[in-house]
C-alpha cells in the first residue's frame, strides 16, 4: 500500500500531525521568554472561553494528567499570567483564572507570531484558510464529543 493508498481519514489525520509538528516549532521559536506552547495554549483557552476553570477540568480539556496540568498552571502563576484560588465547592480542588498580565502575553505572542502569519498568508490566500475552518471546526467537535477518556 502507498501513502496515497491510505484510508482519505488517515491521510487528513497525518497532515494534521506534520502540520502540528512543524507550527509547534515554530511558535516556540518566536514565543517572548521561552513561553512553551503548553502555557500559552492555556492562556488562549482562559482568553476564549473565560471564567474559572477547575485544573481536571482543563487537564481534561488537553487530554494531559492532571500532574502535567498542575506543572503547566504553577508555571503560569509564577509569571502572574494566571490566579488560582480554592474551589469553594470542592475543598481539595482550585480554580484558575486568566489574569491582565496573561492577557497580554498571549497579545505579545499572537505579535510576535504575527510575521510567519503574515508570510504564511502570502503564500496562501486567507479565503483558502476561511474555506478550510468549517471541516476544521466539524471536525474538532466530533472528536472532542467522542473522545475516550
């Protein structure tokens, strides 16, 4: 069997994993204060969907431990880029919020990514992009409502 043999489904999925490769990398290599991807992931959730989130919540949400979530979210807190409180209605578990400071360093990223944006778009006509969301966007929902966890 070829690679062009693949099952149409396999072939989108490994697209999408050389994709997430080689973007990872190069957000990393742009990100203000060697800030990883993990981290600002994080901020990009809080910004987006805002409130207070419990950290199995969230770890649930990145499908990571919740040992590697409470990692990332102490991180995070060190840089002020995020507040955790107690949980008022589970005395173990904590809350986080997104802060000012860690508003503004997702905006200093989405700035200092804004260049290999901008090269990117060059390349390829943002119609091209907004044709791809829907599929995109579908296909994200289906995989997140059947996930196993």
């Amino acid at each position: 069997m070829t690679p062009t043999d693949d099952p149409i489904a396999f072939r989108v999925f490994n697209e999408i994993g050389i994709i997430a490769q080689l973007s990872r990398t190069e957000f990393e290599r742009v990100m203000p204060d060697g800030l990883k991807l993990s981290q600002f992931m994080v901020l990009n959730h809080l910004t987006r969907l805002g409130g207070d989130w419990n950290q199995s919540r969230l770890a649930s949400a990145f499908q990571v431990t919740k040992g590697a979530m409470t990692n990332t979210i102490q991180r995070l807190e060190n840089r002020n880029f995020v507040k955790v409180v107690a949980d008022p209605t589970d005395g173990r578990g904590k809350l986080v919020s997104i802060t000012g400071a860690g508003r503004a360093a997702r905006a200093d990223c989405l700035q200092k990514l804004a260049p290999v944006l901008s090269q990117l778009l060059a390349t390829i006509p943002a119609d091209e992009f907004a044709a791809a969301l829907p599929f995109l966007e579908r296909l994200r929902v289906h995989l997140d409502e059947n996930r196993n966890e």
